[in-house]
C-alpha cells in the first residue's frame, strides 16, 4: 500500500504517512482498517467495497442485478483499481471482474433486444466494445443494431475501430469486420 501511495518514499518515511492518513480517517470517523499482524492491515469486516457490490449483484440471476453490478465498474477494475498496483493476484482479479463484466453485458444486450429495447441494447453493446475493441463479435453484434437503428455511421466507425484495435495487437480482421468497416448496410 506504501509502495501504490508513495512509490519514491524510504519504507520508514512511507509507514509514517500511512499511519497518520490512517489516524485521520480514524479521528474524522471512518474506522475503516484494522491491523493484522504487525506490518499489515486489512479493511474491517463490516465496510462494504464495491467490489463485494458488483460480486454481490454479479451472481443474482436477474437483468436488473446485472445491471446494477455493470454500473458499479467505472474503471479497469473498479474505483481506485490504479492504486493497487500490479501484484499477480489483482492481476488475476482484474481478468475475472473483465469477464464476468462481459458475460454480464452480453446478457443486458439480449434481454434489451428480446425486449426490443434498441436504445438499451446499443447501451451495453457500446458499453461491451469499449470493454474490448478488439472483440470482434462485440462489434459485429454493436455495428447490427446501429444499422437497425438507421446509424450506418457509426456502425462503421464502430467496426473501424476493431479493425484498428486488431492491428494494434498485430492481428488480421475477420472478412466480416472488414467488409462492415466499408459497406453501407451491415448485415
């Protein structure tokens, strides 16, 4: 924790600081760790995060509890997630919240079509290309109801994107994305 607050800090230095960050949420009323051990601290059992939240709402089985856990990630991981650093098991961490968020928004785009919710279903169809551009069934699925919706524009800046993405990551499109990124009509 020392190390993600204050990187160029000597080890003393930093747990003086710490200690007194700590003092002062103590003091302002928000008792939120609890030693373990000597030289680590752990939140207390009753302070709720919102990755327990999305974990929480990730594992009902309605839409509106995969709503509710897809709005709780705002970022890679989840608030703050550039703080924690690059230890293996946030690292693991961060792949299992990437795809559980997928599988999640990829059920929010079903029920929104089924429902024929066009705007919801280009909601979390663009919510789960930005996920990943390089996904080319995310943008396939996305450029689809752009099309359906008269926005032929953006489905084809939609597939532009991952044709991009892909070449970022040295990667050949498939013949479906590249013939989307230039035709008028996706089919």
């Amino acid at each position: 924790m020392i190390d993600a607050l204050w990187p160029d800090l000597p080890e003393r230095e930093g747990r003086r600081r710490l200690r007194q960050v700590l003092y002062r949420l103590r003091d302002s009323g928000l008792d939120v760790v609890e030693r373990v051990g000597d030289d680590q601290i752990a939140l207390r059992r009753d302070v709720g995060t919102d990755l327990a939240e999305f974990e929480r709402h990730a594992t009902r089985r309605s839409d509106d509890s995969a709503e509710l856990a897809v709005r709780q990630v705002r970022g890679p991981l989840l608030d703050g997630d550039e703080l924690i650093g690059r230890h293996p098991d946030v690292e693991a961490l961060r792949e299992r919240m990437h795809v559980r968020r997928r599988l999640l928004l990829e059920r929010l785009v079903e029920a929104a079509s089924a429902a024929g919710d066009r705007r919801r279903a280009i909601e979390w169809a663009t919510a789960l290309h930005r996920g990943d551009e390089a996904d080319e069934a995310a943008a396939l699925r996305l450029a689809r109801l752009l099309v359906e919706d008269g926005r032929g524009d953006e489905a084809r800046a939609v597939t532009s994107a991952t044709i991009a993405a892909l070449a970022r990551l040295d990667l050949d499109p498939s013949p479906a994305v590249t013939q989307a990124a230039h035709a008028r009509i996706v089919g």
